[in-house]
C-alpha cells in the first residue's frame, strides 16, 4: 500500500523516497540506516533520523531500539518453539490416538480427519466436543465448542451418552479442585454451539460469520465441521471455482485457529479414484484441499478393528493406532477388551 | 428451497423424535424407531423385507405420540413395479385389530339440499369433496383409487328443530389431499342417505303435518371416518429426473397444515432409480455420484425443516472380491465399510451405488436372510413343501424315520398343514430335532416330530410327534435348548448409525406384522461384540 503521501516529511525528502523506490513501511522495516542515506542522497543522522519518525509511528511493539530489522509480528524459533511446547492440547480418551497426536489434537492448528463412511469420524468429532470441556484442573482445555454440521449426523442422545461417560471418568479421578458443574452432564451439552446448515452457501456464510462469533465467545476453543465435504460434491459445475471457494474458506479456518488459539477439525469423505485399473479411496474435495489442513488423519478398518493414521503432519511421524468406539465414547483398544470380560 | 433462512445462529439440538416401527422389540433395538431429521437406509437383497418394513412403518407413523408413533401422514415413493395396495390393507387391518390405530374420526361440515319433493338429500359440495377434487388433483397424488364417496355418516343438523350433535367446530378438512379410500367409505355412503331420510322423516312426520317445510339448504355436521390408509400419499417415480421434481412438489405438501401433517418419507427403492440409466463409465458414474448428493441434500433439508423422519430402501450387490473396489486392508487400500460380516442367503453382498451413496446417508440397516447352520451341517433335512399358513418351507427332520412307499410327501404336507391349522393363533409351527420314537408302537406307522413354539418370542412351548393322521403331544419342555428348525431366519442388523452400537436383531414376517423376535438359545450371536452394551 502506498502510504509515502502520509508520511509527515516535507515533499522534496518524499520525492526522493519515491524516487528511489521507498513507499512503502515494510520496505523502510529492514533498510539500514546508512544504506537509507546512500540511496536516497541524504546524511546518515538524516537518515537515522527519518527511519526513527516512521518508527514511532509505527504501533508495533517488537522492535529493538537500535532498528534491528524485525518485521512487524515476527518472532524468532526460540521463541516459537517454547510457545509450541505449553500449547494445549486436546485429549481424544484414546491413550494410543492421544499419542499419536503428540498428546491430542493441538490448538492453533488444523486437523483434517477422512475415513469411509460409518468408522467413527462424527463419534470422533463428538468426542473431542466433550473433551474440549475437561477443565484445567483435570488436564484439559476448558473451553466452549462450534459444532457445524451438515449432515444431521449430530444426535443428542449420543452426545449425552458421552458426557455421561467423561462424567464419570472425571468422577474417578476424583480430583477435590472440580467444581461442581464440571460434573453436570447438562454443562457440557450446553457448552456446544451447535449450528445446521443445509446448502453450501450457509456453509460459507458460517465460516464467515465466525469471525464476530468468536469476538463475542471468547471461550470457544474447538470449531468441527462435520463434514466439510458434503455440501460441495453437487452444485458445482466448475471444478474450478469450488477450488477456489474451498481454499478461501480453508484460508480462513486457518486464520481463525491461529489468530483466537483454537483447534479447527474438519471431517472428509472418501471418493473413489481409478488409476491405472486400480480403484483407490482418496480424500474427496481433490488435492489442492489436501493442503487446508496441517495435520491429516485417516480412519480406515483392519480386521474388524478400527484404525488411524497419521497421514500428513509437520512433525509427527505416520503411523497407525487402533482404537475403539463404546457406549461411552471413544477408547482404546485394551480397555475396551477388559471391560468385555 | 424456498423456506427463508436467515443469518446464521447456533441453535439448541432437541432430543431426536423417533417413529416406531410397531414392534417393542424392533423399537428397543433401534433405541425408539426411525429417527426423524436425517436418513435411514434399509439395504438388503430381494425378499429380505425392506418394502415389508417400509409398509409397516406408514402404518406406524400414524400411531399417537404417547405409542411412539408420529401422529402423522407420510409420502410413499415407489420406483418399482406396483404399489403393494393388498399388503398395505392386510397390514392396516393388522394394526386395527390390534388396537394400534383406531379409525379416526373427523367432524366436517358440508351443505345439503333437500328438494322440496325427494326424499334424497343432496350434498352441496358433493362435487368438490373427494370424487371432484381428485380429478384435478396435484400431480403427485395417485389417483386411479375409483372408490369414492362423498359422505360417509351423518346426523343432521338445521334451522329449526333437530339437535345437532357433535360439537359444532365443523371445519372442512383438507379431504382433497387424501389419495387412497378405504372400502368402508363406500358402504357408508349409501347408509348415509337412509339415515339422513329417514331421521328426516322421523323427526318431521311426528311433530308437524306431513306437508315438508321448505329447507333448501341445511347444514349438515358429519362425522367421517378415515381408514390409515388414507393418511398415505403415494407416488410412482421413473427416473431421478422426476424425483428431483417431484420432491420440490412435496415441499408444498409438507408445509401444509393437516390434521395429520406428513412428518414421513419413504422411497422404495433409490436403488432402482440409478441401475438403469448410467453406465459403468466414468462420466456416468460421476454424474450418478452429484445426483446422490442432490437428492439426499434436498431429503435431508427437508428432514431437518420439518422434522420428518426419510427412509430409504436399497439393494445389494455381490461381494466379488479383490478386483472390484478395496477389500484390501491397508490405509491407502481404505476398506470401504465393514463389509465382511455382510451375508445374505448364504452368499456375500455388499449394499449397491457404492460409497458415494454411502456418504449420503445417516444410518445403514441391513436386512438379510439365512437358515441356522443345522442345515448345512445335516443334509438329511429333506424340503417337502411349504406350510399353507405362513407359506414358509417346511422341513423334514430325519425322513430315514418315514416309510417313503405309503408316506409320500404330499402326505406329509397335507398333515402338517392340517395341524398348523389347529394350532391357536399365537403358535408357530416348526419341525424340531428332537428324537422320538420311530415307529409308533399303536399303529406302526413312523412318527414326524415337531414342535410349536410363541409366535412373538419364538420361545420352543412346547414339542411333540405327529402320528399318523392324528396330534400326539408329550410334556412340555420350557427350554428346548435349541432355536427352532426353521427354514427361513431373518435378521436386521446396524452397519452404522451415529446413536447405535453394530447389533443385530431377528424379526419375522407374518399376515398381521412385522415383528422382532429374541430368541433363547440363538445360533449366531445376536450382538456383534463390537460395543460394550
């Protein structure tokens, strides 16, 4: 953005910035003061002096007083990896899927899960629905959630029966700090922020909407949409535009988790795709979507046993873990054995 | 979709209405019924008795809230052949006399005249009541029903002297939109003009002379009764075209108000709609693939709206193996559903249109048939033909034990028959394993044993031999330990649903309903161990 017109100097000194290319902020962020000066045909303390007005205009608070050239909002790695490391996380009540993850679904990112249909992806988006309540006390986030479906494969019921059962796993941990109403059933249905959309321009408008929902929610700390995929495989004659339409809205989803510190979920479909003779199960909504998510999880069967893997994160490695889904939610594979006998 | 939608506001989920299917059983095992608000498919091969299912349930749905029922009219789709009208009435007349719906009763008001020199009185709107309207119908009612009348029972009410009855709330009803008459209606109508002449004449020749007032028109409060079968709309679909169409049409019925709303939909089959119109090309295949998505966004949209209930039959193919879709178990392979434990008359099936369909859908109920591993394990178990009550197969146990030169098996048949005819209602006839004596000491003929057992539970009541030409029972036996020998064993079972466990649960098929069973000593287990419950 050309802003040279503001900037509070006389006009021959902003002809001169003009003149040598300078109009904006971030191209005066990194410039040294002396090479400032070459450039533009000034004295050094000139300017010094012209860098430092600009600076003080500027709001940031990340700069050093010596002008170290930091753009505004950088952060060092150091300082992104301490951050990384107390980032929460939210538990899925699986201990080998929780490890899979590095410890949950982690906040700030977004993680895509794809399965054919009825392995477990809405029981899983449930489940973390609830999970996300656990309090602080009990290693948990503590935070509200945004439930978008549009499949109408939310019941109540279900949810009930897994609040019932986190409930009474926080009952067993029989923690003296909870306060009460974390052991009401009732609390973590009502913490859900449940929207039902029927078409994908609502879909849209959701996303967009989410933006002033969160300004006004501050503790919602999980947005699932179940599934993304559905309303987006009709309508569309031009695949190209539903590209478009998606990568504006994984955009988006991104921006959200990263600037309010929530998880995003999104739920896929599975489509079938022919190469080479061989029908394959890929992730629907083609590959450029493959790219709205850090972090990709499939949920595929095995021998009558349900199983996850970790197709695509940053720095996780692939690998698969089982799990279960009971009348509590979900849970591991040896603990749902046990209980059988 | 032309219901407004405004910005969009989280709203609170309510508890899942659910539409029982008529049976507790069937109810418990699917947690109260079909849930209304998203889309329940009913897959399984021909015979299996998903459109049986489906007959049942339109029946169901008008059951009062406090039974489980809907209190509600629903819309039929048939894509198939014929509409079964015969089975329909058979299972309506079940559910009647069982007390599971009662004939409603509506009061209406429509204007009569009386001539001044007949007897007969005429009704006003006689033209627009059932017989008129349903000329110009909407397009999307069946209207090659020809039994029509327009009055059905009536007191007669007017200026003057005679009481009314009833109360006087007489509101036309919506009669326009009911698509199917009950045979009861028609032999009304003819009751209803002797009753209106000669309450008329009974009234009026007692308290004045015999020269009739001059009543042009009087107001007549009915009462009229609607059969269940009224309270089904159906419509014959050829192609997904006209679905398409069709179901925008069925948005104005369902944002009617009657006084049975439509609050069910049932499409029988979708498969049918999609086999014969694409062909194995990729091109296809996605056009087919955008087509499922259209009309399950536009069923579930109105499900969610209205609050219907959507259910759906579908059928199933064979599972071939490895060179058609995945069955290989790898996470690139991505097994498409639990597949494996999908058997059906012996042979493995998967659910037809593939896994795009698959993704359209809420719940998948699987429906199949079998026969208990005892036949195959024993080849002595000899078909001789099929009970004339239940039409079911009838088997023999161990015809070594049967002299085949005086014994044909026509014989054999006949003598079963005879006896299921005997037998009370409640009872079930089936052959059973147990071993008796093989020749009859009296008349030295071989005996043929057998058993009965509860009709609603299939609980074993009890067993004996049949002998020659006549019913011998031994002592009861409370606990057979065995299931009983039948030929034909049919099974509902969860695919997926998002509130159930995978289970399963038998049921049976008889004239009056369709019913789950428990049995005792199952064969197979009736719970796929999957969940803890």
């Amino acid at each position: 953005m050309d802003m040279s017109n503001v900037w509070p100097f006389p006009l021959s000194l902003r002809s001169k910035l003009a003149a040598a290319g300078y109009s904006t902020l971030a191209s005066l962020q990194n410039v040294s003061p002396s090479a400032l000066a070459r450039d533009i045909n000034v004295s050094r303390e000139e300017a010094l002096r012209i860098l430092k007005t600009l600076h003080g205009n500027d709001k940031s608070s990340s700069h050093s007083s010596s002008g170290s050239s930091l753009l505004n909002g950088a952060k060092t790695a150091w300082e992104l990896l301490c951050h990384e490391n107390t980032r929460r996380r939210i538990s899925t009540s699986c201990a080998e899927l929780d490890s899979l993850l590095g410890g949950g679904i982690c906040l700030q990112e977004v993680t895509e899960i794809c399965g054919a249909p009825g392995i477990g992806k809405t029981q899983f988006s449930m489940q973390l629905a609830i999970n996300v309540q656990i309090p602080k006390e009990a290693d948990g986030v503590g935070g509200k959630v945004v439930y978008i479906d549009t499949e109408g494969s939310f019941m109540v019921e279900r949810a009930l029966q897994m609040a019932n059962g986190c409930v009474a796993h926080l009952h067993s941990l029989s923690l003296s700090s909870l306060s009460s109403e974390y052991l009401d059933v009732d609390t973590y249905l009502s913490n859900i922020y449940y929207f039902r959309i029927c078409n994908c321009t609502e879909q849209i408008a959701v996303v967009n909407h989410l933006e002033k929902f969160l300004e006004d929610h501050k503790e919602v700390k999980l947005i699932v949409i179940d599934s993304v995929t559905f309303h987006f495989r009709h309508n569309f004659e031009d695949m190209s535009s539903r590209t478009r339409i998606l990568s504006s809205m994984g955009q988006k989803l991104m921006h959200i988790s990263e600037s309010h510190q929530l998880a995003v979920v999104l739920v896929n479909q599975v489509t079938t795709k022919f190469s080479g003779g061989i029908s394959k199960l890929i992730p629907a909504l083609g590959e450029s979507w493959s790219h709205a998510c850090t972090n990709r999880l499939i949920l595929y069967w095995e021998d009558n046993q349900r199983f996850a893997y970790m197709y695509k994160s940053p720095s996780l490695p692939s690998v698969s873990a089982p799990f279960s889904v009971t009348q509590d939610g979900m849970c591991s594979v040896n603990y749902n054995k046990r209980q059988r006998v | 979709m032309s219901r407004k939608r405004c910005a969009p506001l989280p709203s609170v989920p309510k508890l899942t209405r659910k539409c029982s299917l008529g049976c507790p059983i069937l109810d418990s095992f699917l947690n109260g019924g079909i849930p209304c608000g998203s889309i329940t498919e009913l897959v399984g091969e021909c015979g299996s008795g998903k459109t049986q299912i489906c007959l049942q349930v339109l029946l169901s749905a008008q059951m009062p809230l406090s039974q489980g029922g809907l209190n509600a009219s629903s819309v039929y789709i048939y894509t198939e052949s014929y509409f079964p009208f015969k089975r329909l009435q058979q299972l309506a007349k079940g559910f009647l006399d069982a007390g599971k719906l009662s004939l409603g009763i509506l009061p209406t008001q429509k204007k009569f005249i009386f001539p001044e020199n007949g007897f007969e009185p005429h009704c006003l709107e006689e033209d627009s009541t059932m017989t008129g309207l349903r000329k110009n119908m909407c397009p999307y009612l069946d209207n090659d029903k020809s039994n029509s009348a327009s009055i059905t029972h009536g007191l007669v009410t007017g200026s003057g002297d005679i009481n009314p009855q009833g109360n006087g709330a007489g509101i036309l009803q919506d009669h326009e939109l009911h698509g199917t008459l009950s045979n009861e209606k028609v032999r009304d109508c003819h009751h209803v003009y002797n009753d209106i002449s000669s309450s008329y004449d009974q009234t009026y020749s007692n308290k004045f002379p015999p020269k009739r007032p001059k009543i042009s028109e009087v107001d007549v409060e009915l009462h009229e009764y609607n059969h269940p079968c009224d309270n089904i709309f159906v419509q014959s679909i050829q192609n997904v075209e006209e679905l398409n169409v069709y179901l925008d049409q069925v948005h104005l019925l369902l944002s009617r108000s009657l006084i049975m709303p439509v609050r069910l939909i049932v499409i029988d089959s979708i498969a049918a709609l999609f086999r014969s119109d694409f062909n194995n090309s990729l091109k296809d295949l996605t056009m087919r693939t955008e087509w499922f998505f259209k009309i399950s966004s536009k069923l579930k949209t109105y499900a969610h709206d209205y609050d219907i209930a959507v259910l759906v039959t579908n059928q199933v193919v064979d599972d071939v193996g490895s060179e058609s879709l995945i069955t290989q178990n790898s996470v690139h392979g991505m097994l498409s559903g639990n597949f494996g434990s999908l058997i059906s008359s012996g042979r493995k099936v998967m659910p037809a249109l593939g896994i795009g369909w698959s993704h359209c859908i809420n719940t998948r109920l699987f429906l199949s048939r079998f026969s208990p591993p005892e036949w195959q394990a024993q080849p002595e178990y000899q078909h001789i033909g099929s009970s004339k009550a239940s039409g079911r197969s009838i088997y023999i146990a161990d015809p070594k034990q049967v002299n085949s030169d005086d014994l044909g098996s026509g014989y054999q048949i006949s003598v079963l028959q005879q006896l299921e005819s005997e037998l009370p209602d409640d009872l079930l006839l089936t052959l059973s394993p147990k071993k008796c004596p093989s020749m009859n000491t009296v008349s030295g003929k071989p005996n043929v044993p057998y058993s009965y057992l509860e009709r609603k539970t299939a609980n074993i009541s009890g067993h004996g031999y049949l002998q020659h030409g006549s019913l011998e029972k031994t002592d009861d036996v409370k606990d057979f330990g065995r299931p009983p020998l039948n030929s034909l064993r049919r099974k509902l079972q969860v695919i997926f649903a998002p509130h159930l466990p995978p289970s399963s649960c038998e049921f049976m098929v008889t004239t009056n309903q369709i019913f789950g069973v428990t049995t005792s000593s199952p064969v197979q287990p009736v719970c796929n161990k999957e969940c803890k419950y």
